[in-house]
C-alpha cells in the first residue's frame, strides 16, 4: 500500500453557490467573492507557463491555442450582459468578436486551419482587468432578489463563473500537452507524491454486484444548472456488476501489451479513423515505449513522473470502449462503459455534494493531479466521484422537457448530435457546478480530458442513434406546422380538420391521412381510430413520423432573423399523446397519384392540402373512390393553389377557364365525385398558419368539402 500524504496548499476552493436565501445583500456578497475567487484561480493557473510561445502554439491541433482560452473567459462576460441588455457599451469590439466562439474542439477529421493574428498578451492582461472592474461594479449595483432565476441579472453572472470554471479544467489539459519546457510547476498547485511503480504491487480490481433501480434524472438542488440539466428522465436500470476501481495505468497496460492499439478487433468504425489518424499505440500522456514498461513516465500538467501504476489511466472513450472489448474477450463476461443512469445508480452511494471536504479526489481539494486508484473509498467502491472523469457510453441529450437558455442557446444543442458521449463523476480539478451530482457534461469521444473509465457487467444497449437538431427547411417547417405552438389564435390545421372529422362519422374503424407530412393528423385520429394508415410520398417525413411514434422526440430549428435561429423539440406526450395510441398507426410511403389496392377499405379518408400538389388529381380521386367503404367518409382540403411545378397545367381540376367559362376547384369537384360520392356538409374555410421567420408568416384559407361514399 503507498503511503497516504495529505496535499499541499492549493487554490481554495469554493462550492457553487445556492440560488436562495434570506438575504440579498449578503447573497450579493456572496456571488462577489465567487466572481473574485473564480477570477483569481483561472489566472494562477496561467501562472504555470513559463514561455510565452506556450500560449500562442497549439498544445493541441484540433483545439485554440491557450491565448484564446485566456481571453475567452472574460469576453464571455461582456458578451452574454451585452446580449441581455445588462451593460450597453463594450470593452474591445475586436477582442471580444475574435475570442466569442470556436471552443468547441473540432473533429479529428474536420481540421481548422484558420490564422489569427491574436492581442498580446499584455493587450489581454489589460483587457482582463478592465472585464474584472465593470463585471465587479454590476454584481455591486444589479438588481437581486431570491431566489436567483433564470431572468435574473444574477444568472447571467452565475453562468460567466461556471463557464471560467469548465474553462479551468479544459485550459489545464491543453497545458498538459505543451512540450515540458513551456510549462513550470506551482507550489500552489502540488501534484500528488504516492505512487506505486511496480505493476506488481497495484491491487487487483474486482466486480461488485449492483442492485437494479429505477433512476430518475432532472435537476432538483437549489444551485446554479446548465440548460441540459432540467427536465425529467426515468430509467429502469438493470442489476449489474461495476469495477470496485477506476481501470488503473496497471490494468490497462494488459491491454497494451496484448496488442489491443493494433489489433481491429477491439475498434470500432469511429475509433479506428482516430486511431489511424492519432497513430496511437499507448494512452496519450503516457512517455516511452510500451516495449520498455519500466521506463515508462506519465505527463502530468507540469512535470513527468516515473509510471505511478496505480492511478488512474486516462484515455478518450474510444480508447476506453476498446479495452472493454478486448476484456470481455479474455473474460467471457459482457463488460463495457456504464450509462449514464447505471453511474447515477452507483453515485447514490455518495451522499449529497456540498461537502466541507470533499470526499475524494475533487475540487482542488487535495492535489493538482490523480492519485491511486484505492485511496478514496466511497462506500464498497472507490472513486465514484473525483481522481478523474469517467465515461459513459450514453450520448448527450436533453431531458423531458428541456429547454434552451436564451442567454446560451448554443451550449447543449450543438452536443445533441449522438457524437458527444457523457463524462461523470469530475476530476481532481472539477470545481463549482462541475462538481455536483446533477451536472452533464459530454465531449466528443475522440476527446481528451482528465478522463479515465470503470468498466460494467451489462446487459444495457445504448441507443447510438443521431438526434441532431433537423436543420432541413422543408421538415422543421411541416414541423413547426404540424406541432409548434398556434399563432394569431388560428387552431392547429391538423388537429381541427381532425376534429370535423369526427363529427361526420360514425363507422370508426379504418383511417388514411394521405399526405400525412409529419404525422400530426395521423397521431389525432388515432384517438378515434381502431386502425391509422399515415402515407406520405416524401421518405423523410415518415422518418420523422416513425421517430415520434417510437416515443423518441425530435428537434427542429425555426429561422428567427437572418442567421439565427431558435430550437424546439415536439414529443407526443406534450399533446395528450402516448405511444400506445401511436401503435395503431402504421405511416408508410406511398404515391397518392399510384395507390396500392387495399385488402380492407377505410371509414375515413382525409386528404389536407394535397389535390393541388398532385401530377393527376383526377386519378387520385377516382383510386381513392375504390378504397373508402361504404358510408365512409372523404374529406378534401385545400387552398387550390396550383402551379405547374407541380401539376401539369392540362391536369388541373380548377382554376381554369372551360369553354371560355370559370371553372373552379369546387365546381371540379362536385362533378368528378357525383357519381360515387353525396356531398354531406357546405364547404368551409379552415385557416392555417405557417411561419416563415419571427416576422414573417402565410396565412392561408383552404377549402374543406365533405363526401360520403354511397
């Protein structure tokens, strides 16, 4: 067993403050000394470059070089007071345009090769100190009252704080990777000195059985949160065994030295591109050769250390996935990365988060660096929170119900794209909102952190599915149509022609919504419906129609003003909807002009906004005829607005001039369904709205007419 020292001095750290209390002066103070604390420690932490090349040399090529980060931190709060309208004037337009964006690390395969001519460094200084004075005099004379909420002065504060302080992390794994000469070790910042350096001495790691649960997710303590932390999730998660300990450099080694960085077997698409690009045969931070094992030394942020075997290793998750499959190889056993609903499982076991003292490796609170792998135990597991990061195999999204901050409404969406995988449990260096139970954060899986990995015993399969934002303007329109919110006070189109529907028939068995789009007819009549039939021509509106029906929800973008942009999600059960009812509905794509004989005919026929955009409306209607029973019924609506991109001129039904007569779609119409069809209500106008942008929107009348079969 290594000997146990206690760390050093290092920078204090604070826990994130809580959102309520009795008195706002002293919460204002409160917030003031975190801001000054949060200030103060993301500068002592540059304070470990020794050489002003490590600030403008890329540590890392598909990240800024730390120039920016050092900037970054301080326009963001001017940017985000700016854009709530807290301040009116800036400090350094250049400054704080050059050094708003781009944080997010680019892809492997996606280079940046874009040339800044970056501020000097006393320029920076200059400007951090000037951010510091105007940001202190807001906190000083703002508004407050509690509790702080999402509209408050306050939170904007909050968010710039948490964000230097995810900032804080990400800048000391940059640093990590300047060449050793750039960098110089801090007495404030102590790395920790036990280690055990032979392999042999490492303890052995074990799986410990876990108890399925059910697990609900969702934000509930009273301190600040990032926008993909609210909502709710409910999972059942399944018993399985979890490693007592992080995989150790010990443990991992066998993987390394089994061949695993050369052998394919053990990766997968994504990870072999990395692999092959990175041409990585050991864990980054490890020095020398895997060949030589007792001369191998790990980086840390400021020095290189012999091999301390029992810390944890720290890898991306493609490198973590691929020792899971190489162990569940040598074990027989289903081993691989936990969810992110079996860690919170395991993370009940550690109690609360707003420790005096935290009870393991996290928070600043004992050393600037890892540490064996069994110094803290934290039930009968160890490290279940703090020494490193651990990831999950789970992709970020939003939780029921989630909802964009409007002050950064591009910090979770971007990640929703199945590409970000969620890291938990924090590091040695996590502080703040990172430290706490309810925190999400995801990075791509190429990416390197203070991360490492426990592995499970599961029969968990996670859903890799992409459920990025649908940026395609056609769908997120039909979207927005279908299932946005109702403007001018004009009902939803869908859901009305749904509703006079049913108040003209009484035979409730069959249902064909024909040019269904998205679905959202489809999902109403099958309130009514024994059986639903959604058929649509287009392919990608019956994906999106089939994903809602599996209960997934989906996102969409709606065009604000010129390039912004605004994020919205639909999910059935916001509409009084569940997946049972929508397991009547079967959506198909058809061809409305060449239909399919039926083996059973239908009671209802609703064909919205469809005879106008057809190539041959009239055999439409006459196939149709043959599909709907007896005393079913067929409703049209349309605003007859026929063009030729559509509908040859010649197959017009209306709209025309007929022996020099006008003839409209109606008059059409009735002449064309006499023979199979009464006429069983007055035409009506049904209005609908679609959005364009914020300002702009189609108000539309269509005509609806009812027909029942004779």
């Amino acid at each position: 067993m290594a000997q146990h020292h206690q760390a050093s001095t290092l920078p204090a750290p604070t826990r994130t403050l809580l959102l309520n209390g009795s008195d706002a002066e002293q919460k204002r103070q409160e917030l003031l000394s975190y801001f000054q604390q949060t200030w103060t420690l993301y500068e002592s932490l540059f304070d470990s470059l020794a050489d002003e090349q490590a600030y403008y040399a890329k540590a890392n090529p598909l990240r800024h070089p730390l120039v920016f980060y050092f900037g970054h931190t301080a326009t963001f709060y001017i940017n985000k007071l700016m854009a709530a309208g807290l301040i009116e004037n800036r400090i350094d337009d250049h400054i704080e345009a050059m050094m708003a964006i781009g944080v997010d690390e680019m892809s492997w395969d996606d280079l940046d090769a874009t040339h800044y001519q970056w501020p000097t460094l006393a320029e920076l200084r200059d400007y951090r100190g000037r951010v510091r004075s105007v940001v202190e005099n807001f906190i000083k004379s703002m508004p407050l009252t509690l509790p702080i909420g999402w509209e408050s002065p306050a939170w904007a504060i909050l968010m710039g704080i948490e964000h230097e302080r995810i900032h804080l992390e990400t800048s000391s794994v940059l640093i990590r990777q300047l060449p050793i000469e750039w960098v110089q070790p801090q007495p404030g910042w102590p790395a920790c000195p036990d280690a055990r350096h032979d392999r042999q001495d490492v303890p052995q790691n074990k799986l410990i059985a876990v108890e399925g649960a059910r697990v609900t997710q969702g934000k509930t303590d009273d301190t600040y949160g990032w926008d993909n932390e609210y909502g709710t999730l409910t999972t059942e998660v399944k018993p399985f065994k979890a490693s007592q300990m992080l995989a150790s450099n010990a443990e991992f080694f066998e993987f390394v030295a089994a061949g695993g960085y050369q052998d394919d077997r053990w990766w997968d698409e994504e990870g072999l591109g990395w692999r092959n690009f990175a041409q990585a045969t050991m864990p980054t931070f490890w020095l020398g050769s895997p060949q030589d094992p007792a001369n191998l030394r790990l980086r840390l942020m400021t020095e290189e250390v012999a091999m301390p075997w029992d810390w944890p290793v720290e890898v991306n998750q493609l490198e973590a996935a691929a020792f899971c499959r190489w162990k569940a190889d040598e074990t027989g056993q289903s081993i691989q990365l936990p969810s992110e609903a079996e860690w919170l499982l395991l993370r009940e076991r550690v109690e609360g988060d707003r420790w005096l003292k935290a009870p393991g490796n996290l928070n600043l609170a004992w050393w600037a660096s890892s540490c064996p792998v069994d110094r803290f135990a934290q039930d009968d597991f160890f490290d279940l929170v703090g020494n490193v990061w651990q990831w999950t195999t789970t992709p970020i999204n939003g939780l029921e119900g989630f909802k964009v901050h409007p002050l950064y409404d591009d910090f979770s969406t971007p990640t929703f794209d199945g590409k970000h995988a969620l890291i938990k449990g924090g590091s040695w260096i996590s502080t703040g909102n990172e430290a706490i139970k309810s925190s999400r954060y995801a990075f791509r899986r190429h990416f390197f952190q203070h991360a490492g990995f426990r592995y499970v015993v599961s029969t968990h399969q996670e859903k890799m599915s992409l459920n990025p934002y649908e940026t395609d303007s056609m769908v997120s329109q039909y979207l927005d149509f279908q299932y946005g919110p109702s403007y001018f006070g004009t009902e939803n189109y869908a859901k009305a022609l749904v509703d006079i529907a049913c108040t003209m028939t009484e035979k409730r068995g069959r249902a064909l919504d024909i040019g269904c789009a998205t679905g959202r007819a489809s999902f109403e009549l099958a309130r009514y419906f024994d059986e639903v039939v959604g058929m649509d021509y287009s392919a990608r509106f019956i994906d999106v129609a089939l994903q809602l029906t599996s209960g997934q929800d989906f996102r969409y973008v709606t065009q604000e003003e010129g390039e912004l942009v605004e994020y919205r999600q639909v999910r059935l059960k916001d509409f009084g909807l569940d997946v049972e009812q929508a397991k009547r509905i079967q959506f198909v794509q058809g061809d409305a002009c060449n239909l399919k004989p039926q083996q059973a005919g239908y009671d209802l026929v609703l064909a919205s906004n469809l005879i106008d955009r057809l190539r041959q409306p009239k055999r439409f209607l006459q196939d149709i005829a043959k599909m709907i029973n007896s005393g079913g019924v067929l409703l049209l609506s349309s605003p007859y607005t026929w063009l030729e991109e559509y509908t040859p001129k010649e197959n017009w039904l209306g709209g025309i001039r007929e022996n020099g007569e006008a003839l409209t779609t109606y008059q059409a119409l009735q002449r064309l369904l006499a023979a199979d069809f009464e006429e069983i209500a007055a035409p009506q106008d049904v209005p609908f709205v679609i959005r364009e942008t914020a300002r702009k929107y189609q108000h539309t009348l269509a005509q609806l007419t009812i027909w029942r079969k004779r």
